[in-house]
C-alpha cells in the first residue's frame, strides 16, 4: 500500500477511484465503518453478559452472605484500588485521545497516546499483582492454604473466589487490550490510517474503554460497597 | 471519513467529571448508610459508565442501530440479573408462616443454601451430624 500521503486532510480527489482500504463488498467507506462499528459492539454485547453471569453470582452470594461479603471486602487495599481505577480511567482518556489523533491524521500523535495507554494498563496490572501478593501472603487466596478469622471463613472464601475470578478475568481482558494496542500502535507508526480509515484504532478503542468499565463496576462493588458494614 | 470530531477539551472534561465521580463513591464508601451504601455506589458507577459510553466510545455521535446494538447490551444485561434476582426475592413469599398476615413485606431476604446452618454450630467437623436440624449437610 502507498501510504505516502497520511497526513493529506480533507481533499482526496475522490471516492472516484476507491481507497486502499475500502473492501470490495462495501460501497462506501462509511458503510463499511458503520459495519465494523456494529460487530465490535455485537462483540462487546456478547462480553457485557460474560461478565454479567459472574456480577449475577457476586450478586447472589452477597445477599446470602452479607457478613462475609463485609469482611472480605475490608481486606481489600482500598489505596491501590482507588488508584488503579484513577490510571485505568486516565487509560481511557488516552485512548480517546489516540482515537481524535487518528482521526484527524496525526500519526505522531496517534502513536504517542497509544503508547501512553499501554503504559498506563502496564502500571494498573503492576499494581494488581502486588495486590494479589498480598492477597497470597495473608493467605486470602481460596484453597487449601486458605485461611480466615471468624465464623464465616467459608463464605469470605467464595467472596475470594468471586475476587479473583472476576478481577483475574478482567486482567486477562487488560492483557490481551495491552497486545492489541500494540499491534495498533506499529501500524499507527507505519502509517497505515489516515483520516478516511482509522478504523482498527476506534475498534479496539471500544475494546479498551468497554475493559474500563467492567472495573467502574467491579471497584465499587468489590472494594467499596460493604467496606462500611464491618462489624466493630 | 472522519465521523463526530468531538474537541479535546470535552474529553478533558469527561475525565474531570469521572475522576469527581470516583472521588464521591470512595468518600461515600468510608460511611455506613445501611442499605443505602449499594444503591448509591452503583448510582455512580452507572453514571461513570454512561459517560464513558456516550463521550469515550461516542455512542453519542453514533448511528440509531448503533445505539439500538448499545441498547441491546444492557436490555439483556437486565433480564439475566433482573430476572433471576426477582426468582430468588420471591422464593419465600408462598411458605412464609406469617401467611397472609405477613402480606406487608412482599420482600424477604432470600434464603442462603443450608450450609450456613452447620456453622452457626462450633464445629462441623468434629461431632458428625449429631445436631443437625432437618438434615444439613457440612460442605466446603
């Protein structure tokens, strides 16, 4: 593909002569960016109730074991938490960013925001793994190691095992957000977009952003919501 | 071609207000309100997330499927956690002794599986199944 002209704004000749980037099936590039934009949100539909089926078991559990949800949720480093969703929030505000850069054709820009969210997801999932150290050493991990004051050991474990599959699962989605931003990232440097196709960008920003607000729910609902209903 | 260009400074803002948002929800979270801790909790974590979505992930500038595919998360997010949830709040109301004397509370707490019933004991390990009422069985 000759990219040469990335930065060109506005006046391509023509949809006259069809873009690179515009694939046989579709008419228009448009019609084939409103294409991409609705599959990536079936896709994120699809992830809204994957997560949804372990919000509805926390749910449940929580209203069974109040006390324990109250317990295990005060064991949580409530600094880190409130931190780490400060960084994944500013994360968002990067990609959106990363997203204006490519639509207005400044490929510089593009990749230094890109590059900007990566490192803030890199710091988030930094801070979570000294969270779940800390977590191993007061042996708050469910198992056999396992080990909890009180009467309600038990229930605290399944409230753990809620913790660390809803928060492992949202890390794994961090993960594989971090290896897509990067593979944006290179095109990005490689001039691939340009104002009339930046497709990937807006579509793993939706990604990026969708991850975002899986924690705006998880953080208040595992750090916040029962911390204030501990007993004594 | 482009779609919305939204200015930077709306996404500047979008974040301000976010971070306001988060600042409110941890301060809130170090008082006991009772029951009120969760709704207001996720009052504000609904807020923060239709932010993100109309502004970061510009439903707001999108097309009306798309909307209607945005929509179409939620509409089936509520019927996996409103349904089941209405299932288990109502699965006391038919047995409950007070019968219709307790037509007041149409909500009870629901019911936790049996297990919990073994730990209010000592010990559920020690002792077998000696005081059991109705057969509870020690799991976990």
């Amino acid at each position: 593909m000759a990219e040469a002209a990335v930065t060109a704004h506005g006046d391509h000749g023509a949809h006259a002569h069809h873009h690179p980037d515009l694939q046989h099936h579709f008419d228009t590039l448009e019609q084939q960016h409103e294409a991409a934009t609705l599959g990536m949100w079936m896709f994120l539909i699809t992830e809204v109730l994957f997560f949804g089926g372990l919000f509805l078991a926390y749910m449940l559990y929580r209203v069974w074991y109040p006390e324990a949800w109250a317990e295990g949720s005060y064991q949580l480093n409530l600094t880190l938490g409130t931190v780490n969703t400060v960084v994944l929030i500013g994360s968002s505000l990067t990609m959106a960013l990363a997203v204006r850069s490519a639509q207005t054709g400044l490929r510089r820009g593009t990749v230094v925001w890109l590059i900007l969210t990566m490192l803030l997801g890199l710091v988030f999932l930094i801070i979570k793994y000294f969270e779940y150290a800390e977590k191993f050493t007061h042996h708050h991990v469910p198992g056999s190691n396992f080990a909890f004051p009180g009467p309600h050991a038990p229930q605290v474990q399944i409230y753990f095992s809620l913790y660390f599959l809803m928060t492992g699962l949202h890390a794994t989605h961090m993960l594989i957000g971090f290896g897509l931003l990067s593979v944006i990232a290179w095109m990005a440097h490689r001039g691939r977009f340009s104002p009339e196709w930046y497709t990937p960008v807006e579509m793993s920003g939706l990604y990026w952003h969708f991850v975002d607000i899986v924690w705006i729910f998880l953080f208040p609902l595992l750090y916040l919501v029962d911390r204030a209903h501990v007993p004594g | 071609m482009a779609g919305h260009l939204a200015p930077k400074s709306l996404y500047y803002s979008i974040f301000g207000a976010l971070m306001v948002l988060t600042i409110a929800t941890v301060e809130v979270a170090t008082h006991n309100f009772g029951a009120l801790n969760f709704p207001v909790a996720i009052g504000i974590a609904i807020t923060k997330a239709t932010l993100v979505i109309l502004f970061f992930m510009h439903a707001k500038y999108s097309s009306k499927l798309t909307k209607l595919f945005v929509g179409t998360a939620f509409f089936f997010l509520s019927i996996l956690l409103g349904l089941t949830m209405t299932d288990y709040f109502s699965r006391g109301l038919d047995t409950y002794p007070g019968g219709a004397g307790g037509a007041g509370y149409s909500v009870r707490q629901p019911r936790p599986p049996a297990v919990l019933k073994v730990d209010e004991g000592e010990s559920h390990e020690g002792g077998a199944e000696g005081k059991s009422e109705g057969g509870a069985e020690p799991a976990h």
